[in-house]
C-alpha cells in the first residue's frame, strides 16, 4: 500500500466442536476512483465548424420524431449546408452561409445528439443564444452553447428574433455575461444501433 491509503482487517473465529477452530482473515481497502476523462484532450485538428442561433436548431431538432437510433451528420460544401438524417425517417437540412469546413460524414446515436443541441433554457431567460457545432477530423463532436445571461425586454435577445443579427449579438457577447455550455460526442462504432 501507497502513502495515504488506509486498510482494515476483520479477523472471524469460529468453530463447531471441541478441538476445531476456524480462522478467516481478510483485509478491506478503498477502491480508488477511476480517473475522470476529459474528452477534450482527444480534440484533434482540423475541425469543420458552423455557427448559427442556438434556439432554431433546438427547435428543429425538438420538432423531429425520430425514433432512438443512429442519425447521420453531414457538413456538405457544396451547396454549405448541414444534414442531420435517420434512415427511413426522412432529414433535417439546414444552410447557412457562415460555414466553415471540409466535408464531413458521421454517425451518432440520435439520443446524444438530441441531449447536445436541445438542452437550453428557455428563450425568457437569456438575451440570446448562439450555438457552434465543430467536427474534429476523427469524428468527435462539440457542440458549444453560449448564452446572454442578460434578458432583454421580451426576453428575446437578437440573434433569436433576427437570425440575421447572429453576428451583431456575438460581438454583444464581449460586453456582457455570457455562460458557454459545451457537449462532447464520440461517433456511433460500425454497426453499433
């Protein structure tokens, strides 16, 4: 045993009849915990990232009914443009001409996907929220909410009621408080459901 780790011992004596005697001995430690892994460290250059308003992918995501399974993600060049699909259940697409990568194809299992881009609050308490998806080269997905924690009148900020603004309200974000909410997703293995 190292510095610092504790141990106790339990000693059981028994026996049935005269002359036998039975002795157990164990000794009990801590199990130490495992190390806790920061997916992060695994981020490999180059990524292929967009930015758009956090509320219309939610909304959008929120809105399909796709049963729990694998989704495919597609950052496309050409036109720019981002698919989220689910085979037999249709896509969702969305373009936008502030993306910034190579192409790309992964697939996730939908229920991380939907934790990643649907767990925001509500519009009433943020001025604006504006999400950044990355893509890493192996595949690992970040996806990064930054949120105005100064309500505007209305409690809608911006960048949600004029998707336009997206890139006024990030310059707002230097002025004002920001929380930045970030999920980190591993690909689905092949033939993994």
């Amino acid at each position: 045993m190292g510095p610092g780790q504790r141990a106790a011992g339990l000693a059981v004596r028994g026996g049935s009849g005269v002359g036998s005697s039975i002795c157990t001995w164990a000794r009990i430690t801590a199990m130490e915990a495992e190390a806790v892994v920061d997916l992060g460290e695994y981020w490999s250059e180059p990524a292929s990232s967009f930015l758009c308003p956090g509320l219309l992918l939610k909304e959008a995501v929120d809105d399909l009914e796709w049963p729990s399974g694998p989704v495919e993600l597609l950052l496309q060049q050409d036109p720019p443009r981002l698919v989220l699909s689910a085979a037999g259940h249709g896509s969702l697409e969305y373009d936008d001409g502030l993306l910034s990568y190579d192409q790309v194809r992964y697939t996730y299992k939908y229920r991380h996907c939907k934790a990643a881009f649907c767990n925001l609050p509500h519009p009433k308490e943020c001025a604006s929220i504006s999400t950044k998806v990355s893509i890493d080269s192996q595949g690992l997905l970040k996806v990064t909410h930054m949120l105005g924690l100064e309500p505007q009148q209305g409690g809608r900020g911006p960048a949600a009621e004029h998707p336009s603004a997206l890139l006024e309200s990030q310059r707002l974000y230097d002025n004002a408080k920001i929380a930045v909410v970030q999920f980190l997703v591993q690909p689905a293995e092949e033939g993994a459901a």
